[in-house]
C-alpha cells in the first residue's frame, strides 16, 4: 500500500466502518474551539485578560488546519472520486476543499501582520469554518439538492420579501422623514432602519 493510500485511510477510515473517522472527529472538535475562539475574542474585555492565549491557540489551530488540508490533498489520489493523472488538482476544486481553502486564509494574513480592521474580517472568515462541518452530514447534501430543485420558487419568496420590505421602508420614509431624518430621511436608510429587529 501507498504512503497516500495509508494517510486517505487515516482520514476516511477503514472502508466497512459506519461512522466518521477518528481523525474526522478530531478536526470537528477543532473546528468547534476555532469558532468558540473567534466569538471570545471578538468581545475586548475577554480577550484582553489572556491575548497571547487567543493569539496562540488561533495560530495553534490554523497550522493544524494547513496540516490536514495538505493531507486532504496528498492523499486525494486514493479517492474514488478523483482518478486519474490530475487527481489531485481536481479535488482542490471541489467544493469542500475550496472551503478548506477559504477557511484557512486567516492563518496565512496573520502571519503577515494585519491591520486591525482585517483582523476583524479574518474573524468572521473564522467563524465561516462552521461551514466544513457540512462535509460531515448527508442531511446537508439533502438539503443542498432540496434548495436546487426548489430555486426559482425561493427566488420568488425573497423578491416577495425584498417588495414587502421595500414598501414598508418607502411609508416609514414618506411617514417619518421630517421627524427623523437621520433614521428615516431616504428610503435606503429607512430601508436600513427597517430591517432593524
């Protein structure tokens, strides 16, 4: 057996087993502190009691990533679904593994030193790794194909939504201009007060 054949069992698991791997469980729990992490840090009085603890486990855990999408590609090659002379190419293109790909962009810009502003879209991009867990459900393979077959009729619903929202945005801005018109003195911006809970 091939080194890439053994690291695509260590990932997937042995052929006849039923549930997800233990290295696939590895990564969901990680992916679950990555979250967990992003959302701490992102309230200041938290993050300023231990910042070298976040600022860690954040690289800690991106390097890992980095690690394991390597592995997802080198042993690509043993994956029934990537065959062939450009196995691996193919598979970088797939969905999840563009996914992967997406999720690991904070790890490469904080190497480079960000600026704080992109620290905070990196953040977001983090907590976007909610999105890998989908790899591991069929219930979202379903409910992918559902929203496919069901396209043209969601687009209705939410151009229905969009008119209702715009109507009421339209009699908030003809109702309200002259009393608020920091809230309500165009239609974008009652649009914008509007869509406020």
């Amino acid at each position: 057996m091939r080194l890439y054949e053994k690291v695509y069992l260590v990932i997937k698991g042995p052929p006849e087993a039923k549930h997800i791997s233990l290295f696939d469980r590895i990564v969901f729990c990680l992916i679950i502190c990555s979250v967990g992490l992003a959302v701490f840090e992102s309230e200041y009085t938290i993050y300023d009691r231990a910042p070298r603890f976040f600022d860690v486990s954040a690289h800690i855990i991106g390097v890992i990533f980095l690690i394991e999408y390597i592995c997802r590609v080198y042993a690509s090659k043993a994956d029934p679904r990537f065959q062939g002379r450009w196995a691996r190419l193919r598979y970088m293109f797939s969905f999840w593994a563009l996914v992967d790909l997406i999720a690991l962009i904070p790890v490469l810009v904080q190497l480079t030193g960000a600026s704080p502003f992109l620290v905070r879209i990196l953040r977001l991009v983090r907590i976007l790794r909610l999105a890998r867990l989908g790899r591991y459900s069929t219930a979202m393979d379903g409910l992918i194909e559902a929203i496919r077959k069901r396209r043209f009729e969601l687009g209705i619903a939410f151009g229905f939504a969009f008119i209702v929202l715009l109507l009421s945005a339209s009699g908030l801005y003809v109702v309200e201009a002259s009393r608020q018109p920091d809230h309500f003195g165009s239609i974008p911006r009652a649009l914008g007060g509007a869509s406020q809970p």
